[in-house]
C-alpha cells in the first residue's frame, strides 16, 4: 500500500485492488471516502489543507463520524464495506450509529451524498426482499 498523507488527512493506495481511499477529520469529526486516481494525485505537497479536504470530499462518503458538541455524538455508515475498503484507517466511532432507513433518507436529500444513491438503494432493495 502507498500513503500520502497531511495535517488531518490521510490517502492510500491499495495496488492489489487498485482501489484509492482517504480519511479525513479533525475536533468533532471523522470520515472515509473511496476516491478515484485523478484525485489522489492531486494530493500532493504544497497543496493547502483547504483544498485537500475539498478534494477528498468529491469522492464517495464510506464513513462519517460527528462529535461536535453540538448535540449528541453520531456515527453515519454509508457503505458497510467501510473497514474492508480501508482497512488501514484507524477508526473514529464516538456515538450511536445512525439507523439503515435514516442513512437511506440522508442520501437521497443531500446532494453531497449522491456518490452513495446507486449503492444505497441497491442495499435497500436486497432489505425488502
């Protein structure tokens, strides 16, 4: 595995599954993406941290972890393949995880999340099976 990594980010390359993957948090939260090549080589030196996180967020959300004090602590689960698709990252969990049928809902009214649509509401139909 190939790593890159900054102040709270961090991205791997798996060259046996040729799969991208990247973390990414700070106080109060947590996250994992799957991203694409042209988005890890963007994560380079002299990029600011400003833009790495921008860039990391266009690819699809696997994991996100929120204690902000802002109200209780939370854990959303958008892919449950998450620890096998990075089973590098060290792992953030502080709260109660969200319920399949509230991530299903997030998904489909956040525009941030519709990387996450197709694979959501596939595992949503094996469910009602």
């Amino acid at each position: 595995m190939e790593f890159k990594k900054g102040i709270g980010w961090k991205a791997c390359y798996d060259e046996e599954r040729n799969l991208y993957t990247a973390e990414r948090g700070g106080v109060g939260a947590y996250n994992l993406y799957e991203i694409t090549k042209e988005i890890y080589d963007q994560l380079e030196n002299g990029v600011s941290d400003d833009e790495v996180y921008k860039v990391i967020t266009e690819g699809r959300h696997l994991y996100m972890d929120v204690d902000d004090r802002c109200g209780p602590p939370y854990t959303v689960v958008f892919d449950d393949d998450y620890e096998k698709l990075c089973p590098w990252a060290n792992v953030v969990s502080s709260g109660k995880v969200w319920p399949d049928e509230l991530t299903d809902a997030a998904v489909e009214l956040f525009e941030s999340e519709k990387n996450n649509r197709e694979q959501r509401r596939k595992k949503r139909e094996e469910r009602e099976v």
